[in-house]
C-alpha cells in the first residue's frame, strides 16, 4: 500500500502542511501545499479551464508532485501538491 489517508483539520488556502510519520521505525516528514488557482474570470469555457489548469501545473516547482485537484467552482480550483523524496 502506498497511501494512506489522514483526515486533518481544515487549512487554509496557500498553506504548507508538514506531517511527521514513523515507517518501520523510521521517522519521516511528508511535506504538503494548497493552491488556490483561480480563472481568469467567470465566464470562461470547460475546455479553457483544462488548458489554464494543465498549463499550471506543467510550470509548477518540479520539487513538488500533484497529488490531488478538488472540486472547482466558476471561480477557482483547489490543488494539493506533495514536495518530493529526496
């Protein structure tokens, strides 16, 4: 198993969230960020919104990974990214 989930508190956005593990006796700290992307404004189509969104994660810091994208809204879209192993 790769992933486990850990409910937490809710964060706010633009926010890093670290969280100190233990596997197999081995202490471990698993690094997250929140972004809030929003659109260029609300009227702007389904298919832009795909092209602004892979647009914003192709540019992303390469040390972080996309781990998860939450439910949009007309006006933003929630992303969670996880900073890489070293």
């Amino acid at each position: 198993m790769k992933e486990v989930v850990i409910l937490i508190p809710d964060v706010d956005f633009e926010q890093n969230v670290e969280i100190d593990v233990r596997i197999n006796g081995r202490k471990k700290t698993l690094q997250y960020r929140v972004e809030l992307l929003d659109w260029e404004g609300n009227d702007v189509p389904p298919k832009d919104k795909v092209q602004v969104l892979k647009h914003v994660i192709d540019k992303y810091d390469k040390d972080w990974e996309l781990v998860e994208i939450g439910a949009p809204t007309d006006e933003n879209i929630p992303l969670m990214f996880r900073k890489k192993s070293e």
